[in-house]
C-alpha cells in the first residue's frame, strides 16, 4: 500500500469524470442508433426540391395579414443604424407612431447578416412566420433570400412615396425591377487610415495597402467577401458588374499573398473601428458612415476612395414569407421614404440615403452633415460607384468557400 | 438504492407499495434533468451526426449519403487548427494553474477577513459580458498603452518575439495576446475549483510535516499538491474543454496566423453553409476532447500525475 492516501475525489471532479462518461456512453449509444437509420430522418428538402422550376415564389408564403385589427410592425435592423436622441429614443419611430397610430417593435438584432440568416432559415425553411415583418439586409442577402424564396413582394400601392427613390438605385441586379426590396441606406467601400500609425504617410491605394512595409502586421480587411475582395478587383481593371470565377480567384490570390506575407493582421466585422482610432490598426478596409463617425472624433484619420472604381453596398428593407403585419410594414417603409424623415436619420446615422430631397431637407437643418461629400457624394463619385453582380448558388458557395480558406486558413 | 435499504429492513412489511415509491421518485426527480439533456444534448448530437454525413446544399436540400469521408476531408484541410487550439487551450490551462494556485491559497489561508470580498473579485468579470470582457484586452495590450510600453522597455518583446510569440515589437494580434486573453477568461473556472479544495485543507498537516522535518518544496510537493489534486483536476477540465472550442479571443486578439477551430467551425456553418464540414468538425472536436479527458482523468486518478 502507498504511504501516501490516494486523494479522494470531489463531488465536482466526480461530476466532470460521470459527465464524460455520459458522453461516451450517449456516443456509443449513437452509433446504435445509426444503424437503425435514425439519421435518415433528418435531411432537410430544401427549396428547389419541392418547388418546380426556377426559386419562385413559395406558393404560400403570405399570411394573413393582421395589419388593420393589430396596430403593430416588427423591425430588426443594425445596431447604431437609425436615429436616436439624448434619451436613447427613436425619433423618426415616435413620428410614424404619431402619424399612423402603428406601433414598432424596434429590435437591434441584426448584427451580421450571415449570422441573421442562420436565425431565421430554419423557421421559413419550415415555412413559419419568423416574428418579424420587416428587416434591413444586403444587397447579396437580398439576392441570397429572394433566389430561396423566403420575401414577399411589394405592394407598390401602399408606398407612394417611392416616387423619391434616388433614380439610379431603382434597378439593381440582385433584385431586378426593385420587386422585392427598397435600400434603406448606401455606403461606400474604402481605405482608411490613421496618420499617427502610418508614420503620416498617406494610403491612396489598395496595392500600397497590401504591400507597404511601413504598414506591416497593421492592416485590416473586411469579413465581408465582396468589399475585401471587391477592392482588389477594381484594382486589377475588373468591373464588379461582371466579374468570372477567374477574377474572383485572381484577385483573392492577391490577399492571400498579402495574409502570407504578414501584411494583414487580420479580418474583421464592425470592430475594426477601434483600433483605427487607437492606431493599433494603421490602414483598412471601411465603409463610409463609420469612417465619417469617427472623424467626428479623430479628425486626423484619412480615408481614399477608389480611383478607378468605388465598391458600393446597400442594406435594403424587405419583408419576410409569413409576416402577420405586410400592410404596416409598406406603411413603415412608405414613411421613411419622405424626404424630411430620412434627412432625420441621415444627419444621425451619416450613411448615404437613398431619398433623393433628403439633402435639400438637411441644408435647411443641418448644413455641415449636408455638405459632406461622403454622405451626399457628387455625382462624379456616384458615376464610380459598382455593385457586385448576383452570384448563382454554386459561385456563392465557392466563392465563399476560397475567401473562408483565406480567412481562416 | 433506497427501494433496496428499505425492502431489506422492512422485509414484513407489504412489499408492493414502497417499492413502487421508491422506483418512482428517483425517475421523478431526475426526470427534468434527463429531458433537459435528451432534448438539448441528445438530440443535437443525434442530428449533428446526420448533418455530418450528409450531401448537399441549402438551395437543394442535404440529403444523407453516409459521406464518412467528409471526416477524413475534415481533418486533412483543419488539421494545423486543430492543433493550434490544442496547443494555446493547454498553455491557457497551464497559465491559470500557475496564477490560479497560488491566488486559491492565498484566499483559502491568509486572507482573512478579506476572504469574502477576494472570492466576489475573482468573479466579478462575469458580470461583464465574455465579448466586453475581450475587447478591454485590446486596450489593455494597445501598442500605445503603459503595458506594451513596459515590455518594450524592459526588452520583454524581444523575449517574446525570440520564443515566436510575437511577430514584431507589438503584443496584440499574436499568439500572446490570443493566450492571455484566454487565461483572463477562464481564471476564475480555475480558482474556484481549487479554492474549495484547498479551503477544506487541514492546516495542522503543514505543521505535522514540519515535525518531521520537510522542507517547504517537500511540504508542498507531498503533502499539499496531492491533497489538492481533486481540485487541479476539475480546474483544469474546466479551463481546457471551453478553452479549446473558443473563437473570441483569436478573433479579437490574434492576428491571421492564429486561426483556432472554433473560428474555422464558425465560418463553415454560417459564412461558407457548409453544414455537413462544420458538423463533422464539431464532431471531431468533441471526440478529441473527450478522448484527452478521458486519458487525463484516468492518469490522475491512478496517481500517475502525482
């Protein structure tokens, strides 16, 4: 026998040790089931394999709409995405309230639209109302959901306002004849960069992004495949209009290049802003209204627009399969649509609207945010602008697929 | 067990009845737990194997074609992920025992008064959200910041970048930051395991050792670390298992080179929807894991680790 008393295992440890043993034993039990074909039972059908044809639309995808008898519209979008003032409340929501006697649900829980997708798939995937009548997505979401048939179309009656839609956003190739969606706000993809990191040199180009040493080990691109990759491909001379898999994979082999060289600290979602300001980050890929937030605070970051060409994303309302209030939602989507209410949330969330007159509104109200070319561009710039075309489900998956390698390789 | 206590002493007594009770009111009570688990552990399980093994994709369905050689595939594109977060989820777990054991001590035995106050301390980042918690360590380690500064100064990043920590003179987007932040995060997972272990310590053992002349290193290697054994184990089970499927901490603190598996798992199953990579990924992840435990559970019990 050992001198010394084996330690006596506690209540905790013992706890852990059955733990693992549950699982071994539910693993084992699992290979039983296997067998039994218990698997089989949960493939999902998908869309095109019931719907015959082209993904059109679900042949019930409306439900009944609840607009008049409940005075309410459910909305998600982006955080920090809409107007708010000194305490924390909505104006422009108030007003539509005032205005129609609707309430809004306001929910800020959308905070990636790929991680939005995955909440919400398996619920019209079922065919199941997702318990909300409206959303902001982009554009390639937007394509991503109307090619899935999970959106309704538009009732154009009930928005008469759209008269106002900014004339070159009415037709855009992820949803030809704007049948199924209407752009909330527009933003640029571009560099941005903070002088104090740089050593005060300027970043005028991606290919200085991706190459200066001075730079080194301090550049951020976006997660968002099509504004990373996107910039590169402007750079090259592609349009982003029609790009092949060829450029795709030309272009991506450039930043790859760049990861394996050590240029890039990494990819990131909406946190790059941070350590921009702070200069841990020296230069990255931005979008405009965060850019124009943070000068606010940091006047000295800089921030190039592409010479050759300016990516461009919109996030785009649109209304989902089974939504219990349609009716309120195009009344909701109605009212922003008025020049004075956008002007509201412009001034507020500095993104580019997509009212025309929502300018004419701010240079009586607030003639600095009016001014700003990155919020009202000229129409110089806007004649840059490119949006990336609609991908087929193949090129999505493996365009996704070769960007992912490079991220997470 | 108590239906058996109970029909020995009582072997006059009708049979029938409280046996019944007996056999019932175990079933009874560990009926919620048991449902918790076949719906939120059982199933899942059931239906990540399927998702695994399956073809497809989300335009047309998956359907399940026993692909087993998607795991095989699996492993061949992720295996340096795979090890990478291996290799920072045990130098983490190694950290928060070389900074968690003295702390559990010093609580346990010399703070006194204090006890109360330290033990809600070593707490209180849970009442900050584990995104909010991460992100102070970007300021925290920010290259303009007092602690990089300090490192520079004493030629600790040199140090670190000679031991390939670092990349260059900066301590965030590196293989250091990634493992701090991970050590930050599930210290207190480490402590308080070890706390109650070592609060429980007979200190007249220490004194009994010193009568028989041992030193302090022997004290401690014989006397105290076996008895807190128990506590290490479960500290660093608890530590290692979440600490192997984080992707916070390399996302925000890491830089591209430092890609752990459960960033990988993310971007398959939301980004790229592929689901059946994602879920043989998670899969493996979950094998590996209980394999490693199973192994060190068995070591330590049988004193090998001692």
């Amino acid at each position: 026998m050992s001198d010394r008393q084996p330690p006596e295992p506690s209540p905790f440890t013992t706890a852990i040790v059955r733990g693992a043993l549950t699982r071994r034993t539910a693993l084992t039990g699992l290979a039983g089931l296997a067998a039994t074909g218990l698997l089989a039972a949960c493939g999902s059908p998908g869309r095109n394999a019931s719907a015959s044809g082209s993904a059109s639309q679900a042949p019930k995808a409306a439900a009944t709409d609840l607009s008049e008898a409940d005075k309410l519209v459910n909305w998600s979008n982006w955080p920090e995405y809409i107007d708010v003032d000194a305490k924390g409340k909505h104006p422009s929501i108030d007003g539509f309230t005032k205005a129609t006697g609707i309430k809004v649900n306001y929910n800020e829980d959308y905070n990636d639209n790929d991680e939005f997708f995955a909440k919400v798939r398996p619920l019209l995937d079922a065919g199941q109302d997702t318990g909300r009548d409206t959303w902001v997505s982009t554009d390639w979401m937007v394509a991503r959901l109307i090619r899935l048939g999970y959106v309704q179309k538009l009732d154009y009656g009930n928005i008469p306002n759209l008269t106002n839609l900014e004339p070159s956003l009415k037709d855009v190739p992820f949803d030809p004849g704007r049948v199924y969606s209407l752009p909330w706000q527009i933003g640029f993809v571009g560099i941005a960069y903070n002088p104090k990191a740089t050593g005060g040199r300027k970043v005028t180009s991606v290919d200085q992004l991706l190459h200066d040493p001075a730079l080194k080990g301090k550049v951020t691109m976006l997660t968002e495949m099509r504004d990373t990759v996107g910039l590169v491909l402007i750079e090259q001379g592609k349009n982003l209009a029609n790009v092949t898999a060829d450029d795709f994979t030309a272009a991506l082999a450039v930043v790859q290049a760049a990861k394996d060289a050590g240029q890039l600290k990494g990819f990131t979602g909406n946190e790059y802003t941070k350590p921009l300001a702070s200069g841990d980050t020296a230069a990255c890929v931005a979008w405009t209204g965060d850019v124009v937030q943070l000068r606010a605070d940091n006047p000295q970051l800089g921030y190039t627009l592409g010479e050759k060409g300016i990516p461009m994303f919109s996030d785009n309302f649109v209304i989902p399969n089974f939504a219990k209030h349609k009716l309120n939602a195009e009344k909701l989507i109605n009212y922003y649509y008025d020049p004075k209410v956008m002007a509201e949330v412009t001034d507020y969330v500095n993104y580019i609207s997509p009212v025309a007159g929502a300018k004419d509104e701010l240079v009586k109200k607030d003639p600095q945010v009016a001014s700003n070319e990155l919020i009202f561009p000229s129409q110089e710039v806007l004649a840059k602008t490119q949006t990336f075309r609609a991908l087929t489900a193949e090129e999505e998956t493996s365009f996704n697929r070769q960007f992912q390698a490079v991220v997470t390789g | 067990m108590a239906a058996l206590t109970q029909a020995a002493v009582g072997a006059e007594a009708p049979v029938s009845r409280p046996r019944r009770r007996g056999g019932l009111v175990p079933l009874v009570l560990l009926a919620p737990a048991l449902l918790w688990l076949v719906v939120f552990f059982v199933v899942p399980t059931i239906s990540l194997a399927s998702q695994s093994l399956q073809t497809g994709d989300i335009d047309n369905g998956f359907t399940l074609t026993w692909n087993f050689a998607v795991y095989a595939e699996a492993m061949a594109r992720y295996w340096p992920q795979f090890l990478r977060s291996m290799v920072y989820a045990a130098s983490a777990t190694l950290g928060t025992l070389v900074l968690g054991y003295p702390l559990a001590w010093f609580i346990a035995h010399r703070s006194g008064r204090w006890k109360n106050v330290l033990l809600v301390l070593v707490v209180a980042p849970f009442f900050t959200n584990f995104l909010i918690r991460t992100l102070a360590w970007q300021i925290i380690l920010t290259d303009n910041g007092p602690v990089t500064g300090f490192f520079r100064a004493t030629g600790l990043t040199a140090v670190l970048q000679a031991m390939g920590l670092t990349d260059n003179d900066s301590l965030l987007g590196s293989q250091f930051a990634v493992i701090c932040g991970l050590v930050y995060n599930f210290l207190p997972f480490m402590v308080l395991p070890l706390y109650t272990i070592l609060e429980r310590l007979d200190v007249r053992l220490l004194d009994a050792a010193g009568d028989l002349y041992a030193n302090g290193w022997q004290t401690f290697w014989r006397v105290i670390w076996p008895l807190s054994l128990p506590g290490v184990v479960s500290g660093t089970l608890l530590t290692f298992i979440p600490a192997a499927g984080d992707y916070i901490n390399s996302r925000l603190l890491g830089n591209t080179q430092t890609v752990m598996i459960g960033q990988v798992i993310d971007a398959q199953f939301l980004r790229v929807l592929d689901y059946p990579i994602a879920a043989a990924l998670s899969f493996i992840l979950m094998a590996a894991i209980i394999v490693l435990v199973a192994g060190y559970v068995r070591a330590a019990g049988t004193e090998e680790l001692v």
